[in-house]
C-alpha cells in the first residue's frame, strides 16, 4: 500500500464509522510502544437481520510471519461475537495464499467450501475458500453463556 492510498483507505474508514447503523469496523494494527500503522483488519456487517459480517485483513510485508494478522483476526471475532452480537463471521482468501486461509484456521475459523470461479478479478473468473466461524463455536461465547 502506498502512503496515499494508505490515507485514502483511513479516510474512508473514519467516515464509515460514523454510519448509523455501523457496519464497518477497520482496525489499524500498530507495533505495541510505537504508533507505527503495520496493517489493518476490518470487520463489516453484511447483514444486519442475520447478523452476519465478513472479515478481511492486510499487514506490512516486513512484518509477516509474526503472528500480528492472527492477533487482529482473533480481536475482529471478539468484537464481533462479544458487543456486536454476531452470529455468524466468514472471510473468504484465494486459494493461493495459504497464508491467509492458515490465518483464518489459527484464528479457529473452520474451512466451509471451495467456491469455484465466485469472484471477477481483471477480467478473470477466479476461486475463493471460505472460513467462517458461528456464534456457538465462540469460545467466550458458550462458556459465558453457561455461567449464567
Ligand atoms: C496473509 C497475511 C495477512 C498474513 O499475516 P501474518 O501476520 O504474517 O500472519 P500470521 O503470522 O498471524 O500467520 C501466518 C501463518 O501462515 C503461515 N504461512 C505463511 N505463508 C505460508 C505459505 N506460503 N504456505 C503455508 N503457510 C504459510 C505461517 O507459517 C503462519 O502459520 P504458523 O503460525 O502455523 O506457522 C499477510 O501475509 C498479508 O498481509 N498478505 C497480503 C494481504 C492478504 O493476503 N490479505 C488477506 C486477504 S484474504
């Protein structure tokens, strides 16, 4: 991401979040003691009667491979099944980046499908997977549940 795009991005997201209903929730990752910007993770409500959101997730390619996408993901679903209320969170990755599905299944999204030629990429059809994790398979979700 450039440093343009990167402000148009924060823009965007700053107005989103004074949408009433507020759909979308864009974090920024930043590295703990310093308020260097390393990513983001967005969670947007796709369908408020089913209370269903999708997730996505970018980070800094010099800080990959430190478990940061995973921490983020991990806060999107708290958040999501915590005071969003939330019953079901999906994320979709191609095939191709094993890291992004590995991500999702760290982050303890369960693997639904393999969605054939679902999406138009520059003029191409192309596959997705698709994650997703369901309010009961919440770990917090359950276990609070139970203790009331
Ligand atoms: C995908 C992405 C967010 C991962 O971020 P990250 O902070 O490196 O992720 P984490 O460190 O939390 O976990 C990555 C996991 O994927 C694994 N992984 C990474 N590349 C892999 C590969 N080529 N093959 C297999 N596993 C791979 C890592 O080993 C790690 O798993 P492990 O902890 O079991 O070893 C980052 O690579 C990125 O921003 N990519 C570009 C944007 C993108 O693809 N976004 C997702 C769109 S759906």
């Amino acid at each position: 991401m450039t440093e343009t795009s990167a402000r148009e991005m924060i823009r965007w997201a700053k107005a989103k979040s004074c949408e009433e209903p507020r759909a979308v929730f864009v974090l920024g990752v930043e590295l703990a003691g310093s308020a260097e910007l390393v990513g983001i993770a967005s969670l947007t409500v796709r369908d408020f009667a089913l209370r269903e959101a999708d997730i996505g997730f970018i980070l800094a390619r010099e800080h990959w491979g430190k478990g940061y996408a995973t921490e983020a993901v991990r806060t999107l679903l708290a958040k999501g099944f915590g005071p969003l209320n939330l019953h079901r969170i999906y994320g979709e990755c191609d095939p191709a980046n094993p890291g992004s599905a590995r991500v999702m299944e760290k982050a303890g999204m369960r693997r639904e499908g393999y969605m054939r030629e679902s999406r138009r990429q520059k003029g191409q059809w192309v596959d997705r997977l698709l994650y997703a994790m369901i309010e009961s398979d919440w770990p917090g979700g359950l276990s609070a549940g139970a203790a009331e």
